[in-house]
C-alpha cells in the first residue's frame, strides 16, 4: 500500500482513529509521519529483536544463583550459549542435548509446551478421541481417589467404549 500523503512510498505506519464513533484510517511512508505535526512518533529503535530473544533466554529463575558447567552437544560441539548469541541451532541433536533450557523457554514465548493449534480435518476425529480419553482418565483418578466407585465404574465404561471406536476408526 502507498503511503495517502507522498503516493511514492510503502506505507510502513497504520494509523486508526476513532472520534464520536466515526473511524479514520491512515497509512503513511516513515518520512511523512516524521513530517506530520499531529504525530508524535519516535522511528528509533534502541534495541535489537536479538536483543529482546536474548533476553527472554536469559532468565532462569531456578537457576538463577547456581553455576553450570556448560553442556555440549555431542553431534556438532554447539553449546546454548551459542544458541542464544545466533538464534539458531547446530544440528537436529541441539533439541534433545538442551530441552531441560528449551521447554522454560518456550512455555514462556508460546504458554505452553504442548501444541494446541489446529488440527486436520483427517486426525481431528482421532485425536478428538484421544484428548476426550485423556480427560475421562483424569475424571477417573479423581473419582477413585474420592472412592466414588459408582462414578469411576462409568467413567471407566466410557474410556473402553471411545478406545473400542478409536481402535475402529484406525
């Protein structure tokens, strides 16, 4: 999209704004904001996207006060520090070698470690399963630990049944 004021540039700042319920949208290149006196906008960055990973990486809370000896990993000598520094891994061992670091990590960036996105429409009746199974397994511990056995005795029904048609729709 072309910056609305010059017509010669990317627009790279969308602006939207919204008086008495009446939306604007703008879209301007970075030299004619910077020209724009109803703008107050600071271009300068003064950190790097490097730095902010970095940083995230940095943070062990557990950790914190002790001191490690650096692992290595056995199939192309990279070290995490390394990671952190590139952004990128040595080799496809690098994730087994320094998964006690990654999965913090990750659970900070993404919330969690499991993948939760979206499924086939093939596998999403499979693994519908297959997560419902593993819900009444959990229902089914708490009702025996409650000694509901009466409860646990459906849940239990319930669980043969979804892997009986699980089984069938393999």
């Amino acid at each position: 999209m072309l910056c609305e004021k010059c017509n010669q540039k990317q627009a790279t700042l969308h602006l939207t704004e919204i008086k008495n319920g009446i939306k604007k949208e703008r879209h301007l290149c970075e030299s004619c904001a910077k020209e724009e006196k109803s703008m107050k906008v600071d271009f300068s960055i003064p950190f790097s996207v490097q730095d902010i990973f970095s940083s995230i990486m940095d943070v062990d809370i557990d950790n914190v006060f002790s001191v490690k000896e650096e692992q290595i990993c056995p199939n192309c000598n990279s070290t995490y520090n390394r990671f952190k520094n590139v952004g990128r891994f040595g080799c496809h061992k690098c994730y087994d070698t320094f998964k006690d670091q990654l999965l913090p990590l990750v659970k900070r960036i993404q919330g969690s470690t499991q993948h939760m996105g979206k499924v086939p429409k093939k596998a999403a009746g499979s693994l519908r399963m297959q997560k419902e199974i593993g819900v009444l397994k959990d229902r089914l511990n708490e009702a025996i630990a409650s000694e509901d056995f009466e409860n646990a005795a459906k849940i239990r029904d319930d669980i043969k049944r979804l892997e009986k048609d699980l089984d069938s729709n393999m």
